[in-house]
C-alpha cells in the first residue's frame, strides 16, 4: 500500500474524492424528503457515480456527458415509443413496442462499429439503448412511465453532474498535462539512452561494470501507444486550463509519440548491439570510437533539449548548438565510412561497425523528424519564445525544477510491458 500511494500521490486523494460523491448521493437514501421526492429510483444516482467517476478530469467528464446526453435522450425517445405503441390499442402495443427495440438496438449496435464513434461515444451509445430498452420495454407493465423516466433521468443527472463538480474543483487531475508530460518524458527516455550509448559500446573488458539498467528506461516507451491514445480522447473532453487552451491540437502528440516509439525501436536493435556475441576488436573500433561517441552523445543532448522545451512549453530554437554538433557528428560518421579505413580487419567485425554506426544515424534521422513535429506543435499550441536571458543559457530554474517534481508520478501511474525483439 505505501508503495502504491508513494508511486502517484494523487491515488489517494481520488480515492477520498469517490468516497466523498458516493455519501452525496447516498443522501438521497438517508434522508426521507430526498426519498419521498426520488423513491427507489435514488439508487440510479449512486450507481451512476461508481460508474462515472474516474481518475482524470477529461475521463469522468466523457462519461458523464456520455451518459447525461444519452439518458436524456434514450428517457424522450422510450416515453414517445410507449405513447406511439399505445395508439393503436392494447392489442398491438407489445408488436410496436417489440419492433421499436428491434430497430433501435439494430442500429445503435451497427454505428458503434464506427471507429469515431467507438473511441468517443461507444459508453454513451451502450447507455442510450440500455435506458429506451428499460423504459419502453417496462412501461407494458407500469402505467406511470413518464414518471419513471422523470425519476431515472433526474437522478442520473444528478449523479453525473455530482461526480463532474468533485473532479473538476477538489485537487483535478487532467488528462491533458498527463499526456504533455508522458510524451516529453519518453524524449526525455531516449536522450537518456543515446547519451550513454556511445561509451557504453566501446566500454572495454578490463573497467568495472557500468549501470546498464540506466540505459533500459526506454523500454517503456514501446507499449505506450495505447496510454497516449487514451489520454488525447480524455483530454479533447476537458475544457481549458492552465497552460492548455481551447482547442489545443491534441493529435499532434500522437505523431510525436508515434515516431518517439520508432526511434525506440531502432533504440532497442543498438541495445542488442550491446550484448551481442560478436563484438568488433580495439583495431576496428579505433578509428569509429570518436566519432561513434560524439554522434551518440550529441543526439542525446539535443532530443534533451527537444524533451525540454517541449515540457516548458517554449518554443525550440532553430539554431539549437546541440542540434548543429549532432549533425556535423553525423557528417563524420559517415565520412569515415566511405574513406575504406577498415583493410586487414575481420569483415565480421567490419560488419558489426557497421550496423552500428547505421543504426545510430538512422536515430539521428528519426529525431530530426522529432524536432519538426514539436516545432509543428510549437507553432499549432502558441508555445511562449524564450526571454533574452535564457537564450543566452541562463534559464529559469527554479520554474524547470518547478515542472519536472509535478510530472515525475505520470508514467508511474500506469502499468508497461516490455517488448523484446527478436
């Protein structure tokens, strides 16, 4: 239990925000003038706050929307049902009510295969045709549907909307912030990684053991897709805050957590470089250590860099030093592959240069994509320009300090798996 509530903090308070909207509702039970007023229907409150209420903001708000709307609309649409199958008298009523549910259920069914509305609105589409169902199908029996679709409705709102005003104005938890902070700590992963590849690799024998487990952190990126993509339909329900406004272009993350998982790919085959059993010799390694280290380190500061001004929200500079150095590391890397200085050696071990020294700028090349897909974001989320004094490398620090402790419990919120490839 206490490593749990250490893990995310914020556990604990949700826990005492659910169990504070369930003994509101409950209300409804204790007292009688609430009961008087609801009856036995109170209980849809309460089961409508256990279902609802969630752990971020944009979570809670997509289902309670989704089912305020849809039991609103489902209580309309199963009293005009009833009223409609009472028309032609007693006789045809069960027949029209039968081909009612029929038509409905049909075709709520057929459009949740829509994958639009499957990501957004399959909770809300589930409830719409469970409420018709229950109200027409039950008011063959009970005269007094209007007002049994009266009490479900009311309390259903009132439950939602109580599981809404908790989540939102007792310590929230957005969903947005949690997405920004998990993509630009898996950059953050990465630059980690290539920061200490290069002497790692050309580690020799004879030096103690270094900290490998440092450089697995990456593995968590590679099962992120889905967390990402839960997180972006969570946030797209919040409404503005903080530094997130209206309309704040969400997708973008996806791309940028779509090739930050591609450039952990290529992470996990340098990775396996490491501990292959074949590793090339000190002659064949002498003339690439330099280089090799230089473009690993390089790349690694700037996808840091990158990770940096992502999480401050500041617009990356153009000219960033660190890109430029990783880039001309890359020009030497590769001038030293066509200069043919490798005769004499092993061609096995020639071969194991190589693919390094490819996998490494294939990295460079998927980070640059990176840097155009945050300066996009920069640009689509009006990301603030750097003051005078933090281009000239003075940064504020206390600020940066400021973010990182609010977003180191992100990733440990949710559970990863690891992949190993083959």
């Amino acid at each position: 239990m206490k490593k749990v509530a250490e893990d995310d903090p914020r556990r604990i308070v949700h826990s005492f925000k659910v169990g504070l909207a369930i003994t509101l509702v409950s209300l409804f039970y204790y007292f009688d003038h609430l009961y008087v007023g609801f009856g036995s229907s109170a209980m849809w409150a309460v089961l409508t706050v256990i279902v609802v209420i969630e752990f971020s903001v944009g979570a809670t708000l997509g289902k309670g929307l989704n089912r305020g709307l849809a039991t609103f609309l489902a209580g309309t649409l199963g009293f005009g049902a009833h009223h409609l199958a009472n028309l032609p008298g007693k006789e045809l009523q069960p027949i029209l009510l039968g081909i009612f549910v029929f038509i409905l259920a049909a075709t709520v069914s057929f459009i949740r295969f829509f994958p639009r509305m499957k990501v957004r609105y399959d909770y809300g589409l589930l409830i719409f045709m469970l409420t018709f169902c229950l109200i027409s199908v039950s008011g063959y029996r009970d005269e007094e549907v209007l007002e049994m679709a009266h009490k479900r409705v009311s309390t259903i709102l009132i439950g939602g909307f109580t599981a809404i005003f908790i989540c939102i104005f007792i310590c929230p938890v957005w969903a947005g912030e949690d997405l920004h902070n998990l993509v630009a700590n898996n950059l953050e992963k990465v630059a980690s990684f290539l920061e200490g590849f290069g002497d790692e690799y050309f580690r020799k024998s004879s030096e103690p053991e270094s900290n490998k487990a440092s450089l697995q952190v990456y593995k968590n990126i590679l099962n992120s897709k889905q967390i990402e993509e839960s997180l972006v339909n969570f946030a797209r329900w919040e409404p503005p805050h903080g530094r997130f406004r209206f309309r704040h272009p969400w997708k973008q993350y996806l791309k940028i957590g779509s090739l930050t998982r591609q450039c952990a790919y290529r992470i996990e085959a340098l990775n396996g470089c490491l501990n292959s059993d074949v590793q090339a010799s000190p002659e064949a390694c002498g003339n690439f250590r330099e280089a090799f280290i230089k473009a690993s380190s390089e790349t690694g500061k700037a996808v840091k860099g990158l990770a940096s001004a992502m999480r401050t929200m500041t617009l990356p500079s153009a000219d960033c030093p660190q890109t430029t150095k990783s880039k001309n590391a890359a020009d030497n890397l590769k001038s030293l592959l066509r200069t043919g200085l490798c005769q004499g050696i092993d061609i096995v071990e020639i071969l194991e240069v190589a693919t390094v020294a490819s996998l490494l700028l294939d990295v460079l090349a998927c980070t640059e994509k990176i840097s155009e897909s945050i300066h996009e974001l920069a640009s689509l989320a009006h990301f603030k320009r750097l003051e005078p004094d933090e281009k000239d490398g003075k940064p504020d620090l206390n600020k940066q300090k400021q973010v990182r402790q609010s977003s180191n419990s992100i990733a440990s919120n949710h559970h990863h798996h690891i992949i190993i490839i083959e």
